[in-house]
C-alpha cells in the first residue's frame, strides 16, 4: 500500500491548492475530467458517480447508479444503472434531459452527438431533445467502450480484440481494425487514436487517416485508463502505476508507482487524475513535476 501520509510523496510539494488524494470509499473506476473537477465511477457501499472538485478535494456532485460520464461544452452526460443516459447541469448535477437507453454503460459526445453503447450495437442521442435518433448495429462481441470525435466515433471490443470506427455522417461502420486482447480505453489527440489492450498489456497507436495500427507499445496498458494531454499520453497498469507515452517516439516512461491496480486516468487543467479500484481512492498529480523527477 502507498504510504498513507503521503501517499504522493513525489508530487505533493508540487500541489500547493487540494489534496493529493481523495478517498471515495469504494472501488474507483471509469475516470474523466472536466468543469473543474474529476467524474469517477465509484462501487458499491457508495454506488455513485462522483465529482470531486480539484481545489477542495470535496464531492460536490453525485448520482446514485452512475456508471460513466461525458464532457460536452455546457454540460455532462451520464450513464445510470444501464439504463438511462442523462444530461445534466455540471455545477449542481441537476437533471436537463433524460434518455433511455437500455445496456448503456459508458458515454461519449462529439459530432455533434452523444453516442452510448445499446443492444446489437451504438445508439446515438440528440442533445437537445434526449431521442436516440438512429441505432448503428456492431457485430461485436461486446462493446467495451466508445470515444467520439469530429469526424468518428470509435469503439471497442474487448472479447474481439479489435476496434471500430463509425462515420457520424453516415451511421455506418467504415473499419474494423485489430489490436489486442482486452482492447477498452481510447485516448484521441492529433497524433492518432490510441486504445489500451488490457489482457494484452499493451497499447495500439491507430492513424486515423489510414486506419490502420501504426504502432504497439508494450508493457502498458493493463490497467485500462489512458488519457491525452500534455503533449503526451498516460496510461495506467495494473499493479505497476502510471507511465508517460511520447507520441513523437513512441517510447515509454514510467512517472510514479502505486500498489494496487489504478484504473482510470484523466488529464485536466494541467494535472493527472488517477482512479484506485484496490485502495478506493483518487490520486491528484503533476505531471510536469512528476515527469521531472521521474
């Protein structure tokens, strides 16, 4: 276990404002991070999905059932108890709109949509009105988890090892590309689409343009998370901690070590945001401070 007085020993000077962690008092999971806070998927006794603001370290928000969570521009969608996807207000978590959306788990927005997974396949969601619009079917053995983007939305199929792009303008599948084991977790910046393959432990670099796996780094990826930022990717292991990617090198960093397996992993407003499902808390960090000391 990481030391509980300073659990973040090599980042914590570097963090005048909040706390180095948070304990959530249960199993942590799914992490994104958006209007100043951090949105983690929290296990039973709490059963929660929670914002943890990045100042005070309080949780200013939750929602009962919460399994995943979206940024969109003025507000953040949230999948419940596998069925429901809800808009809501990201300061009070007040509900705007509710769709229903059966065998959702997970959420994505971009192009112009919100995207969650539904049986056979991804439903796509009006933001205004909440109506699933149109239902794009997958032969898929499981959808794992979607990022939307511009111009595709991106989905993975842990049992089939491979991943999916959906074109926005059309609602069809335009590729089916293979990675590895396990893939789930995406991370999208302008140098491609990366995708954590967690049975793997491994990480697939896709070339949008080609769709195409242009590279695949081993030796990270088990943990699931994966996030962009900093001009660089992070990603976490199971039992082994937090490592830095360079998209220029593709070569890999390890940044800080935790015990235990740390799941999610979401990049904002200049700090790492790190799930624990093990020690059943958030770890806050600085990745320019952690990099350096590394």
């Amino acid at each position: 276990m990481p030391d509980e007085t300073d659990p973040l020993s090599v980042t914590t000077e570097s963090l005048p404002e909040g706390p180095p962690s948070v304990e959530l008092g249960g199993a942590a999971w799914s992490t994104v991070y958006g209007f100043g806070g951090a949105w983690i998927q929290v296990d039973p006794p709490i059963d929660q999905l929670v914002k943890v603001d990045a100042v005070s370290g309080t949780v200013t928000v939750t929602i009962d059932g919460g399994t995943g969570a979206a940024i969109a521009e003025d507000a953040v969608w949230v999948t419940v108890g596998g069925q429901e996807t809800r808009k809501l207000d990201p300061e009070t978590g007040e509900v705007l709109l509710t769709a229903s959306t059966p065998d959702a788990y997970y959420v994505s927005v971009g192009a112009g949509a919100v995207w969650v997974p539904a049986e056979g396949g991804i439903a796509r969601i009006d933001q205004e009105s909440g109506a699933v619009v149109a239902t794009i079917s997958i032969d898929s053995g499981e959808v794992t988890d979607l990022a939307a983007a511009d111009d595709a939305v991106w989905v993975s199929d842990k049992n089939g090892g491979r991943v999916f792009r959906i074109d926005p303008a059309t609602n069809a599948v335009v590729a089916e590309i293979e990675t590895g084991a396990g893939a789930h977790d995406f991370a999208i910046d302008k140098h491609g689409v990366w995708v954590t393959n967690y049975r793997a432990n491994t990480v697939s670099r896709i070339d949008p343009a080609t769709n195409e796996v242009v590279a695949t780094i081993e030796g990270v990826g088990s943990g699931v998370g994966i996030s962009a930022g900093d001009g660089a990717i992070w990603v976490s292991s199971k039992g082994g901690g937090i490592s830095r990617i360079d998209p220029a090198s593709n070569e890999v960093e390890p940044i800080a070590e935790f015990s235990g397996w740390n799941y999610g992993v979401a990049y904002g407003d200049n700090e790492l945001w790190v799930s624990s499902v093990d020690e059943q808390l958030v770890y806050r960090l600085d990745p320019d401070a952690v990099a350096n000391e590394s």
